[in-house]
C-alpha cells in the first residue's frame, strides 16, 4: 500500500479521541496545517545521526522529561528547571563517559497520554478518559471531558512557545560548559550529591581552561549544546497536520518534533501508528515491553525501515527490575542476528510503576502510584550487563524526571519512603524522579559507562 500522511486512517487506530464535531475538527487542522513548523528537517536529520553514532557507541543519549507536559507548566521556571537538570546530568555523563551526550527533551508536545480505558466511572457516571491537555480538560464534567479540537491548537502554540525560550536560552549561552552555575537550582546546595557534583564541575572546568590554553582560545563548540524535542505520537490527525514536504529534500518529515515515538499501547505493527511512522524521515521511537516478542518486533523494525538505516529505529525497552533479565536478552538478539541497525534505549521507569498505601502521612490508606529508585538503578544495570552479555551497545537512556524537588518516586540517597509521598507529589500522570535522584542516577550511569 502507497503510503501518505493520511494512509494510516484505514488502519485500527488505538486512543484517538472522539470528537463532537468533525467540521470543527478539520477548520482546526487545517489551521495548524497552515500554519509553520515547530523543528527543521535539518534538525531532524542532525539528531538522526547523533543517534546513529550513539548506537556505535560514540555518543550516549540523555532523554527525559516529564511523564506529559500540562499548559500550566508552560512557565519560564519549570522549562529552566528542566533544563537546568538535564544540564547537570550531561555534565555528569560527560565526566564519566568521555563521551559526547546528546539532550532529548519529553518536552515541547508531549501533550497526550495513552489510558487504560476509553471512559472513567465515578458514582455510576460515565465520561471519557482525560487524555490530556491538548485533547480534553481534568475535572469531571462531561463539558471538560469532551474532546476540544482547539485545544490541539493550543498545544501546537504552547509547543512553540517552550521550543522559543529553549532556542533563546541555548543561543544566549544558558548551556556554556564555561558557567555551569547557570544550572543551580536553589536547593542543590543541600543535596546529599552536592559536593560530587561540584567535583565533577571543577574537573570539566580544569579540563576546558587545559584545551583552551592549548587551542589559544575559547571552545565555541563548548558554548552552545542543543536540545532535541520528542513526544509520544498519538494524536495521528495532528501529526498528520504538521507533516510536510521540504524543499530540497526527499520524503515527508513530521515537524512537530525531532523525535516522535510509538507507545506501547499503540505498537502493533499493522495498526496505525506504526503506518504513519513508516513513512516520515524522522528517527522514530517505539517502546518495547516485557511482552514483545522477537517476532513482532522484527516485523515492527522491518516495516518502519525496509531499508536498514543507522539512527532510523530506535528501541526504548521498559520491561521492568523483574522482567528485563528474561524478556530483553532475546530481543537483542533478534536484531543483532538480523544486523538490524536499532538504537536501544534503556527506559527504567514504565516497567516499574507500583500501587502502594501509605500508613503514615497525609495520604495514610490510600492508593498512590510510585516507583522505587532501586528498582530503576537495577533496570539500568542490567541493561548494561546485558548489552555487554550480548556484544550490543546500549545507547542512552530516557527517564520521567523533574528539576523540582518533588517527592513522587521512593528511595534515593535521601532515602524517601512511602510516608513521604504525600509531601510534594504534584504528577497528574507517573511518578518522575525528582532532582537529587536525577543526578543520582547520572552518577550510576557514568561509573557504569565508564566500566567501573
Ligand atoms: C510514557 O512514556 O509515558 C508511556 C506511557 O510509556 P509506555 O508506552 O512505555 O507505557
Ligand atoms: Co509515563
């Protein structure tokens, strides 16, 4: 079948909403289809290769960011904190890596969340899911639930305006290697990692002003880092709004992201998702679960790369602490055995969300989402160990994090438990990791990385 951006539509489509009014629906796309992009091909191109150079292992990707973004959040210091945070752990990974680390932010679209089920039920009533800020609103109200295709809208201009503050930012020298006091975030100084970190920094710092007195000048290329954008793919028809032709270029790039990826809801490789994504020019996420087999994702590999290209798949695995042992190891082996040319991605958070009930606290007796930090350190390891196992290169991770202090994830070396939750736990959707465990976890990964 001729693929088109609208080629998907005769395909099963999982979590679309449905929306009232279709004729409003279409004015919305057609406006946003009008209107200019949020990324470059060129863009989208460069990070291709970066990825392809992570998966030879010259590189290792960074990639996090909240759970989904809310418009709420659209303020200059929760994008600055989020910055500031995946600055510090490049600092972190370049340290003990020696290598290069590209920034992929879960941010500027990520927008729309996947649900369990298409409605909630509360006291006997029945309205749709929530699915988030660029589909429909929170509260319970059948208005607020109704799917609002201006809200698409909405997020494409708040997409614009965070990609806008983070461009001004790096361009204004926000992500000078030369000032990492830029990326302090007011409570560091308190962090149990605090003086490590601050090690780290005057080691780089010794290291730059060396090259520089060598080199008999400044490191240009030491004053500016890029940040690449990502979102999960949902919404299929406003993607397909903001899919294009570009001068001078083959094919059609999606550019309302650098990134787009496929859930694991949506994975089925016959199903729609996968059909749009095989035919943009994007590199192209798709999670794979404890329950993928060799075979599908074979077929999944196959289909949104025909032709193996280097950084055109790439693989976040999130089959959790107690899963990955068993689950990953065939599935790497699938595509080494195939010399598929696949980025993998270790992601430590999906595969280890859990219910717990306080006994203590605000929240005593009461269900609460978490997850715990030892789980997610024992999901990277052994990521590691079994890409090394199996001659494989594990290219980066993506994790569910936050700048802010937030106490939404257990353990950590301030060592949170499940009283603590109901302190600061501010996600609507998964528990992040807050900033203490963030650098953390850069830690681990950078001694990992590093063979030690
Ligand atoms: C997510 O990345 O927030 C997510 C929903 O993940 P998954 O599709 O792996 O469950
Ligand atoms: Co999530």
């Amino acid at each position: 079948m001729e693929w088109s951006p609208r080629s998907w539509v005769v395909k099963p489509c999982a979590q679309q909403p449905v929306y009232p009014d279709e004729a409003a629906l279409q004015r919305t796309l057609d406006e946003i289809a009008a209107l200019p992009p949020l990324v470059t091909s060129y863009e989208i191109e460069a990070l291709k290769s970066q990825l392809a150079e992570a998966a030879r292992g010259e590189r290792f990707i960074l990639w996090g960011g909240d759970c989904a973004e809310s418009f709420a959040d659209c303020t200059s210091a929760a994008i600055a904190s989020k910055l500031k945070i995946l600055l510090q752990m490049s600092l972190v990974l370049v340290h003990g890596t020696r290598k290069r680390i590209t920034r992929i932010g879960r941010f500027a679209g990520q927008y729309a969340k996947p649900r369990s089920t298409a409605t909630e039920t509360r006291d006997g009533i029945e309205l749709p899911s929530f699915r988030g800020d660029n589909v429909n609103r929170p509260e319970f109200t059948i208005e607020a639930r109704t799917p609002d295709a201006q809200l698409l809208l909405r997020g494409y201009e708040r997409s614009a305006l965070t990609l806008n503050f983070i461009r001004s930012l790096v361009d204004g020298g926000f992500a000078d290697l030369h000032h990492p006091e830029n990326w302090d975030l007011a409570f560091v100084k308190h962090a149990p990692l605090a003086a490590e970190y601050q090690r780290m920094v005057d080691s780089i710092g010794e290291s730059l002003r060396f090259m520089e007195t060598l080199a008999g000048g400044t490191i240009s290329a030491m004053q500016r880092v890029d940040f690449f954008t990502s979102h999960e793919l949902l919404v299929l028809a406003y993607e397909a709004a903001l899919t294009r032709r570009v001068p001078r270029r083959d094919g059609c790039f999606n550019l309302s992201t650098h990134l787009p990826w496929v859930g694991l809801r949506t994975s089925d490789p016959s199903a729609a998702h996968v059909e749009f994504c095989r035919g943009i020019r994007n590199p192209v996420g798709v999670k794979v679960g404890p329950e993928t087999t060799p075979e599908q994702l074979l077929a999944t590999v196959r289909t949104l790369s025909p032709e193996p290209e280097p950084g055109r798949v790439v693989l976040i695995a999130r089959c959790g602490a107690h899963r990955i042992a068993r689950t990953l190891p065939p599935l790497v082996r699938a595509m080494r055995d195939a010399e598929l040319p696949v980025v993998w991605i270790a992601d430590p958070m999906h595969g280890n969300t859990e219910t717990v009930v306080p006994t203590s606290g605000a929240w005593a007796g009461k269900s609460v989402k978490t997850r715990k930090f030892g789980h997610i350190l024992a999901e990277v390891e052994q990521s590691f160990e079994i890409h090394r196992m199996e001659g494989t290169v594990l290219a980066g991770v993506h994790v569910e994090l936050t700048g802010e202090d937030v106490t939404e994830c257990t353990g950590g070396a301030r060592g949170l438990t499940d009283d603590d939750l109901s302190r600061a736990y501010r996600s609507q959707v998964d528990p992040r990791l807050n900033y203490e465990q963030a650098l953390e976890l850069a830690m681990l990964i950078a001694r990992r990385a590093a063979g030690r």
